[in-house]
C-alpha cells in the first residue's frame, strides 16, 4: 500500500474511533462572534452566551461577542463595555476608552423615550460621563469640568428621572466650592432620589436632617437614616457613610442613641 494512502486511512480511522476533530498544522480555527447570532443580533442571546462562556472561563470569546454586538449598535452591550473598561472587569481598565463609549451612547440615544431601554441606558451613560466630568481623566487630560458634569446629571435627574444622577446632582449641591451651592435643589433631588431606594441619597437625606438643613432638625430620624443606610451600604460608598453617620453618632445625645437603637433592633 502506498504510504500517502496508508496516511489517508488512519487519519479516517481516528476520527471514527475519537469522535473528535483533528487539526493539522496550521489550521487555526479562530473564533468568529457574528456566528454566535445568526443574524439576530438581541440583547438576550448577546448576555446569554457572554455569561455562559465568562462561567467556563472563555473570556476572550465573551469580550470578542460584547465587542461585536456593541459595534453593531447594541446599546445593552455597549453600556456592558464601558462599564467593564470603567472598572476593569474582564479587560485591562481603560477610562479613555469607558468615556468615549459612554459619550457615544449619550450622542445616539439622549433624545429617547425615557421610559424605554435606550433612554435607560442613555441616562446612565450620562450618569457615567458626569462622573468622569466631575474628577476629570488625568491620563488623557481631561481635567475636571464642573459645568459639563451638571448639564450630564441635570439631564438625567430631569428628564430620565434617574436616581443615580438625581444623587450625584444633590451632592454636587451640597459641596460649596465651585460657587453654585444650592441646598434647596439638593434636597429636592436627594428626596427623590431616596424614595427610589438610593442608599446613598438616604445617608446624605439623614445628614441635612440630623442637622436641620432646609428641614426641620430631627436628630433621631436622621441619625436612623445614617445608620440604615450604614447597614446596607456597598463596598463604593461604605466609607464615607459611615462617617457621615459616625460624626452624627458623636454629636447625638445620649437618649437620642438609644432611641435609635431601639428603632433599629425593631
């Protein structure tokens, strides 16, 4: 038997006997992400297969579909994107990178329905650049921009009504050292924002009203606002409310305390 004809029968043989694929040298099967839609480019399908491959470890081919789907004008994906670049999670952090996506999605989509997705996702983007606006990116030197960081929370809090935005606009009325301290618009939004559940706008709430800032001092309801929002406080903001509520501690009475404690341990 010839010996190319031999080669060509165990090669037949092993894929019958293994079941698997074989590779000869040099074919490489790269990962193509547009096989992955088939045409149905849909948020749902986009995250399933972008979770299922981030749980067997298959980073490269989650990135690759997030990627592609957010090149092709998924909003859903391109949010996921620049929050990944934003915090570093699956890809090496990128804050240049996390504006400009962010900043296209406020570019295409700020004139949406709020109630919708888009108009979702396009006020958290806004939330997103205010912040950066805010800090500034010193990297890319972008310095900080108190006015444009308005306009982003502004429009957010007013016409998406985003919580998130209605928070950052309070605080940034709350801070006097850019001349435009207006606590009487910070406490409309923070009151907004906590009747949506912002641990945050609570914290900030139960601060001005422990002091009676533009509310009537009650010491006991803002000493409990601090400290249930202490409780359940995230990693981000943990710090800074617990002290905030660990000042508020100090300065309260005696009776006081023990009037909160007696709330809380109901």
């Amino acid at each position: 038997m010839p010996i190319f004809r031999a080669n060509i029968i165990g090669l037949l043989c092993a894929l019958s006997l293994g079941g698997g694929m074989v590779l000869l040298p040099g074919n490489v099967l790269a990962f193509d992400p547009s096989k992955v839609f088939e045409g149905e480019l849909s948020s749902q399908k986009i995250f399933r297969f972008y979770f299922n491959a981030r749980k067997k470890g298959q980073e490269a081919e989650a990135v690759s579909v997030l990627k592609y789907a957010a090149d092709h004008g998924n909003p859903a994906a391109q949010w996921k994107l620049g929050r990944m670049y934003e915090t570093g999670d699956g890809v090496q952090r990128d804050p240049i990178a996390a504006f400009n996506i962010f900043k296209g999605i406020t570019e295409r989509y700020s004139g949406a329905n709020p109630n919708s997705h888009d108009g979702q996702f396009a006020s958290e983007a806004m939330v997103a650049l205010g912040r950066y606006y805010h800090k500034g990116i010193a990297v890319s030197g972008l310095a900080p921009d108190s006015y444009q960081a308005r306009v982003m929370f502004t429009t957010a809090a007013m016409v998406f009504r985003n919580p998130n935005a209605q928070f950052e606009l309070g605080r940034m009325n709350l801070d006097e050292s850019d001349g435009l301290h207006d606590a009487k618009l910070a406490a409309r939004m923070l009151s907004l924002s906590n009747r949506k559940g912002h641990i945050g706008a609570k914290a900030l709430l139960g601060k001005m009203i422990f002091e009676g800032n533009y509310f009537r001092s009650d010491p006991v309801k803002g000493l409990l606002m601090l400290s249930e929002a202490k409780l359940v406080a995230g990693v981000r903001d943990f710090e800074w409310i617990s002290e905030l509520q660990e000042e508020a501690f100090a300065l309260a009475t005696p009776q006081q305390r023990l009037k909160v404690k007696g709330k809380l341990a109901n």
